[in-house]
C-alpha cells in the first residue's frame, strides 16, 4: 500500500515536535520517529486500526509514547492509506 500524509497532518507533525521539543528535544525526536515507525505498519497492515463509529470509514491507529499516546486518524482508498490527522491523546481538541 501506499502511505500518503496530508498536508494537515504534515503540519500536525511539526506542532507536536516543536510542543515536545521546548521540554525535551530528545523526546520530541523519539516521540516523531515512533508516530512515523508505527505508522508504517498500515503499509502491510491497513485495517490495523479500527473503524471510528461514526460511518466516515475513518480508522484511528492508536500510538502509545511515554504516559499517553498519539492518535492518528485514516483512511484507506483503493491501494492508498491516507493519514489526515494526528494529534496527542491529552491535547483539548477543537
């Protein structure tokens, strides 16, 4: 499968880095190689997270960091798995 990152989620990427960065740049780089490790997987594992009930067909791959986790929210289309977000499981969301 093919892996492609929204821009959205290009820019979720880099707030994530540069909020974990000021207090630790060695966990901010950890935390950015684990979200693009695991979201790898969905390469050869697509339906590796499970469906959000609310009938997008959106699927939430969950990323446990440290004492909490990074979510990342997809879809998968034909032979492409696009990630539109990603976000920490502890940040207020709009």
């Amino acid at each position: 499968m093919k892996l492609v990152w929204l821009k959205e989620t290009e820019d979720d990427i880099e707030r994530l880095f540069a909020f974990l960065y000021e207090k630790s740049p060695d966990a901010a780089t950890k935390a950015i190689e684990s979200i693009l490790e695991k979201s790898e997987m969905l390469r050869e594992f697509p339906e590796l997270g499970p469906l959000m009930q609310d009938e997008s067909g959106r699927r939430e791959l969950i990323i446990p960091f440290g004492a909490g986790a990074y979510v990342l929210r997809y879809y998968i289309l034909k032979d492409t798995v696009a990630i539109v977000r990603v976000w920490h499981s502890r940040e207020v969301r709009k």
